[in-house]
C-alpha cells in the first residue's frame, strides 16, 4: 500500500492538468511529513479547496471525480497542483495564471491547461462576484473560528489535566472539524490575496507614475497576527506556544521525522525593525494628490485586510495543529499502539474501530523509509515522455524593503548577537524565535507572499527570496542584501 492511500489523498495522475509543484508548502515541508500529519493538513486543506472551487466555480467538470488533486503525496513530500490553480484564475475577472505563479509559484511558467475554449464574459463575472462574496464574509468567519479554536484548547486541558481517557474520541472528532474549517478559510485567503494584489497593481499603474518602484513599500502589512503570537509566546500554555514548535509535523519527536524539524526553540521573542512615525506608505501617498492618494490607500488596505486574515487562519490551523501534538499520543496509547506507531496511520484510521494489524504498520514504516531516501524535484511534470527532473527557473525578488550587511548565519544556528544575515533554502513563520537577531534574510525558494516575505515585511527586516546564491554562502561569511532591487552581494 502506497503512502497516498494510507492517507486517503488521490494522486492520480489529471486527465489534462498534468504539472504539480512543491510551491509554498513544499518550501518549509521538504520530505518530511509523517502520514499522521499529512492527514491533518493535505487532507483538510484539499477539502477545503474543493469546497472553495465549489464556492467560486459551481462544481466544474475539471474539479471533480477521482482524478481530482489539488494537492497530492509524492514520496512523503507535499504538491500543490499548480495547473488546477492557474486554472482557477482564467475564471476570475483581472486575474492570470501568470499572476498565480508569480505570488506563490516563485515566477516559473504556467502550464496551459489546454481545455478548450474557456469561460464567457458572463461567467467569469459570476465567478468573480463568488469571490469577493467569500473575500468580504472572511473577517467574521476567521473571528467566529477563532473563539471555537480558543474553546477547543480549554477542552483539550480539562481532558487532559483530569485524565479522562474517554473524552480523547471526542477531541480528535472536535478537532478534525475544525481544522478543515481552518484550512478551508486559510485558502480562501490565498486565493483572494492574489487577487487583492492585481488590484493593487492596475490601480496603482494608473494613478501613479514610476508605480513598479513604489509597489515594495504599498505592500506594508496592517494588523498581521506574528507580531502579537510572538509577544505572547513565553507565556506557558498560552495560545502563542505552537510558536516554538515544528509547524506541520505533529510527529517532530519521532523517528525519522525528527530529522526534518527544526528544533523546539525555548525563548521567543519578537523581532522587529525601528517603529517610524510616518511610514514610507503614507508619505508616498500624500505625495499622490487626495483624490490618487485616497484611491491607492483603499488597495493597500484591502490587500492588507485579506492578507491579515489569510495568516491569522493559518495561525489557527497551527494552533489546532498543537493541540492534535498533546493528545494524538494519548489516544494512541489507549488504542494499544506504541510511541512509534501511531505516525503512520491516519486521523481516521486513529478513530476508527478497528486499527491496522502491526504488519501492515511495519510495512508503511518501510515505506516511508524508501520514500524519505527518494530526492524528488521541486518541479514534477506528468505528462507522459517528460523529463523526471525538471526544475523551474527562479527569478530572484526582493520582498521587504532595506538594505542591510552583515554576517551569514544557518537555520540551525542560535546567534550569538543581533544583527545577523539568515541564509536558507526556505523559512516559515517558524523562525520567529530567530528573528530578534536577524537583520536580514536571504532563501533559495520563494515568492512575494511567502509567509517568510510576509513576516519580514511585517517586522520591517530586509529580504530576498528566491536568490541562487543562497546555496553557496557560508556560515560566517559577510554578505549585502537590498530588498528593494532583489540583490545579494557576497562582500569576502
């Protein structure tokens, strides 16, 4: 049995949309999610796009039956399907397949979908007023989920501060329903981010002269949830405390998928830049005129709202995420599994009557194994008679303004003094902890919203993402980063 069918995820192959990729999920989950955590985030979050392109599309031919994948399970590592997006966007008024790639797919080249003549004007008007109908019904949705999430974190203390073993069913059944909730709003926010941004874009073009030079500091972020997460992370027990743990893997004490965790971090602190009085964004929009300067400011503060809600219901997700790491072991154990066994089933699996036989355990575990030895690519084309190993030619961003040097310091590193440069393939908000030391960030993979971009922009820290010469700098070597042009300069 394969690792797709333990954990009940589809990744047949698309009858027409045959190009998947690692994106912004494979860039801070490389190889590394155990079956359980698979079936807590790719399961939930497919549902969740399902119900989504539900929503916005009406159930299109494409989108349905077995040969559905939006997101698949290649040898333990986690694809989106970039076709199945960019298909998405030629049914949305302003939007490209182009502009998806180029907010979460690091700029690479969009697969034609190749289906034949594609949507009237009459239905991509609907379509786009489903998504400005689920854009402006967020902010309650990811408000009402978050008190439920608060609840649930108070009945996973009472159940397990009083030991009752009985209770454990009904938590995983709570939790489940949340998370795809969760998962659900969180690519609501996604989707509806990229969409903020085009119009961001085309107003600015038109109101603004030199607007590709000014887009870097319109993209200043309102509100964002890290901040706050991070200044409340030391409290012991308090909703911020999955900050300091791995993300994604529920299983991070385990073997083997301790290995492609970062380590629990004890101290966290909150990162940031100076705080300026006046932001550059609103002096450059003062400088526009009051009638181009009203118009601008609307776009950045509906981009700004959308992206808001798309990480404070990723940060919800990781919340319950947490509360699954405190209990899953315990419902584990009282189903008779061992400490290494239970990373190898799914939720469901977990809660249903009758468990998986120890061989069937050992031969996922096997499975798994080979399948962590496999080195897949970042870009993995179907189509029959492609090459295995194709990969995407990246185009270096600059992602937060500023530029900074300093000295080059690794994921795995603790910094001994403020200042440093963080060089990395990819970051998640998980390197918060660092962030107090860091003054500047440079990664091989990503893209403008990456959530490392976002963090950065957020904390007023310099970044580069998608750089090639973040594989060849070496810890303690002193290095230039300007965020405004996208460059980085090994300076000895």
């Amino acid at each position: 049995m394969s690792t797709a069918e333990i954990c009940r995820v589809d990744t047949a192959p698309h009858p027409v949309l045959r190009v998947y990729s690692a994106g912004n999920f494979g860039e801070i989950a490389p190889e590394r999610l155990s079956p359980m955590s698979w079936s807590l985030v790719g399961r939930p979050m497919e549902l969740g796009t399902r119900t989504f392109v539900s929503d916005i599309l009406r159930d299109p031919v494409w989108a349905t039956g077995s040969h559905y994948v939006f997101t698949g399970y290649f040898n333990c590592r986690p694809y989106h399907n970039l076709s199945a997006y960019c298909h998405i966007a030629e049914h949305v008024d302003l939007l490209t397949p182009e502009d998806v790639t180029a907010a979460y797919f690091e700029g690479i080249e969009p697969p034609r979908t190749m289906l034949g003549r594609g949507p009237g004007r009459v239905g991509r008007n609907r379509a786009t007023y489903r998504m400005l109908r689920e854009l402006v019904t967020l902010r309650p949705r990811v408000i009402e989920l978050e008190q439920r999430v608060f609840d649930f974190e108070q009945l996973v203390d009472d159940v397990m501060a009083t030991e009752s073993g009985w209770r454990l069913g009904e938590l995983a059944e709570v939790g489940n329903g949340l998370l795809e909730r969760a998962w659900h709003l969180h690519i609501i926010g996604t989707s509806g981010s990229i969409a903020a941004d085009v119009l961001q874009r085309t107003a600015v073009h038109r109101l603004a002269v030199q607007s590709n030079s000014i887009l870097n500091w319109l993209r200043e972020p309102a509100e964002l949830p890290w901040g706050p997460i991070a200044d409340m992370a030391p409290i012991e027990g308090g909703p911020s405390e999955f900050v300091r743990y791995p993300f994604y893997e529920i299983a991070d004490t385990q073997a083997p998928w301790c290995d492609y965790t970062l380590p629990p971090m004890g101290e966290v602190t909150r990162g940031g830049g100076e705080v300026v009085e006046v932001s550059p964004r609103e002096a450059l929009i003062g400088m526009r005129g009051r009638w181009r300067g009203v118009g601008i400011d609307a776009t950045v503060l509906f981009l700004g709202d959308v992206m808001a809600l798309r990480e404070h219901s990723k940060s919800l997700a990781m919340r319950l995420l947490h509360a699954h790491r405190r209990f899953v072991p315990r419902l584990a154990e009282l189903r008779g599994l061992r400490t290494d066994e239970w990373p190898y089933l799914a939720m469901a699996e977990l809660r249903a009557k009758t468990l998986p036989d120890p061989g069937e355990l050992e031969a996922r575990r096997l499975a798994c194994e080979d399948a962590l030895a496999v080195d897949m690519p970042d870009y993995l084309d179907r189509t029959p008679g492609a090459p295995r190993h194709v990969q995407p030619v990246r185009r270096p961003r600059g992602v937060s303004s500023g530029v900074y040097d300093g000295v080059a310091i690794g994921l795995d590193e603790l910094p001994q003094a403020p200042g440093a440069v963080l060089v990395c393939e990819s970051a998640d908000a998980n390197i918060m902890p660092l962030l107090p030391f860091v003054s500047a960030v440079v990664t091989a993979r990503g893209s403008q919203y990456s959530h490392i971009a976002i963090i950065c922009r957020e904390v007023g820290i310099p970044a580069v993402v998608s750089h090639p010469l973040a594989a060849e700098i070496k810890s303690g070597q002193r290095v230039q980063v300007d965020g405004d042009k996208g460059e980085v300069t090994i300076l000895d």
